[in-house]
C-alpha cells in the first residue's frame, strides 16, 4: 500500500510538472503571437495619423470635383509634413484634375474621339498652359528627389516620383500637346512605376501609370506604334486595361482614377456591362460627382442605339 501511495505521488508530481511545462510553454507562445500581430489584434489602440486623414480627405474630395476644398486638405498636409513630397504632388494633382474636368478630359465624348485623345484638348497649348501645376509639380518632384537622397529606393518617394512624372506626361500630351516630351516623360514614370512595384508590389497605384501608357499607344496608329517600337515604346491595350483594372481594384489614391479612365476604355473596347459596372461604383462612392451618373445616362443611350 505504502508503495502504491507513492507510485501515486509521484506519477501526481510528474503530471503536474508535466502541465505547468505546458502551461508555460503556452504563454510563451501566446506573448510571441501577440508581439508578432498587428496592434489592433493584440489589443493595442493606435490612434490614427491626422495628416494622413487630410490627405485621404482631400483625395475624397478631388474625386467630388470639390478642388477648392481638396487644396484645402493638401494645404493642411503640408503644414504637418513639410518634409513630405505627397502633399505637394497632391497638390498639382488638384490643378491638373481641375483642368482635365474643365476640358472635358474623363468623358466618353474626348476619350472616344482619336483626334481629342491622341491629340489633345482643343486651342493652343499657351492659352491653356497651367502654371500651377506645372510650379506645384516640378516641386513635387524636387522634393521626391531629396527624400530619395536621405531614403534611397523609397516607396513612398518613388510613388511621388512615378506620379509626377506621370502627371507631367499627360500634362504634355493632353494640355500642352507636345507628344514627343510626353513619350519621355511616360516612359520614365514607367520606369519608376517598375522600380516601385519590384520594392513594394503592394503599391498598386504604379499601375495607373504603366496601364494608361500601355493602352493609349496601344490606340496609336499602327504606323506610329511601329515607330514607336524601333524606339523601344511598346503599346497594348489588353495589358493597359488589365493594369489599370489592378489599380482600380488595390490602388489607394489613384483606385478612383484607375476607374473612370478604365470604365472610359471599356467603352471604347465595346464592353459596355464592365464599363457600367465600374461608373455605378463611382457613382455610389462619390454621389457628389455628376459626372459618373451622367456616364451611366449617355452609356445606356449608346447600347440602346445599338440595339435597335
């Protein structure tokens, strides 16, 4: 009897040992865990950035046509980050959206028209020239570059980087009408877009640069985008609108963007249920917009033409 009690005892002991080993080796597992999940996982209340609200703020009302208060919240951006180049380049973006809206830019009647989409807005390039823009952007630039001196191969510089080359691009193109500077200026935010994706592939807004440019050459005369070829500029429209569609789908700032000019090609691409389906987000998104209801009403006035 004595023996078994202590048999007993010490298979008690061992069991014990046996789960305060488990116990512990738990804890620690659930401490590295939690050291290892993002701070709203563990529990951890993180305040959000402000400045990082008034540029999402005033991206929102970029996309609302609201200009004025959109430089507003750039303005404000600046004051917090001054070292920043994203609130100076959203800045520019302002301008230069502001004016493509004035010009008719993200409607079907331009970007249907070849002569209006390959060649620019109607009048003469000075009359149209935007000073603000082409100041707050060259600026903008300027910045990305210092920040890229202190930060080499930056995400967030290399962004602002491929932004405004590739504001400047369609700038040249589309306002100033100077084709051949656009070209350069698209091939080289190519290149940035490149450089970033291949640091950051989850900075999708570089495909706003690398699909629009793939799909506008893309729409180029064969002679020109032979041309073009020997140059070492390629062109195509299923890849631009597949790489618009991924910045339309993941992008941040530019997702609204990627959108219209993807909903645009789909018209010109006869996919006219795509193309609703994406101006029927942004109607929903930004009902301040009436622009993308008016989409919706000339888009259903074309498939009802067609039909009959």
């Amino acid at each position: 009897m004595r023996n078994n009690r202590q048999a007993w005892r010490r298979r008690n002991e061992l069991a014990i040992q046996v789960a305060t080993v488990c116990a512990l080796c738990f804890l620690v597992a659930v401490s590295v865990r939690a050291q290892d999940e993002p701070a709203a996982q563990a529990g951890v209340t993180v305040e959000a950035d402000p400045a990082d609200a008034l540029l999402e703020a005033g991206f929102h009302q970029l996309y609302e046509l609201n200009f004025t208060g959109a430089r507003e919240h750039f303005l404000s951006y600046q004051k917090m980050k001054p070292g920043d180049p994203m609130g100076k380049a959203a800045e520019a973006a302002s301008y230069l959206y502001e004016e493509f809206n004035a010009k008719g830019v993200f409607t079907s009647e331009f970007f249907l028209n070849d002569n209006k989409l390959l060649g620019g807005v109607e009048g003469k390039a000075s009359a149209n020239r935007n000073d603000a823009f082409v100041d707050s952007n060259r600026e903008a630039r300027e910045m990305a570059k210092e920040w890229l001196k202190t930060k080499p191969n930056d995400p967030h510089g290399l962004l602002v980087l491929t932004l405004t080359d590739g504001m400047e691009s369609d700038y040249d193109g589309i306002i100033e009408k100077k084709q051949l500077p656009a070209l350069n200026m698209m091939r080289q935010a190519e290149r940035e877009a490149n450089a970033l994706l291949a640091i950051d592939p989850d900075a999708q807004d570089a495909y706003v640069a690398l699909g629009a440019s793939s799909y506008i050459i893309g729409c180029m005369p064969g002679f020109k985008r032979a041309f073009l070829w020997f140059g070492g500029v390629h062109g195509d429209r299923t890849k631009g609108m597949d790489e618009m569609q991924m910045a339309a789908d993941h992008g941040h700032y530019l997702r609204p963007f990627a959108k219209i000019l993807l909903a645009l090609a789909c018209e010109r691409e006869h996919q006219m249920d795509r193309a609703r389906k994406l101006l029927t987000e942004l109607a929903a998104e930004f009902p301040a917009n009436p622009l993308y209801a008016h989409e919706i009403e000339l888009l259903d006035h074309r498939v009802a033409a067609a039909a009959s």
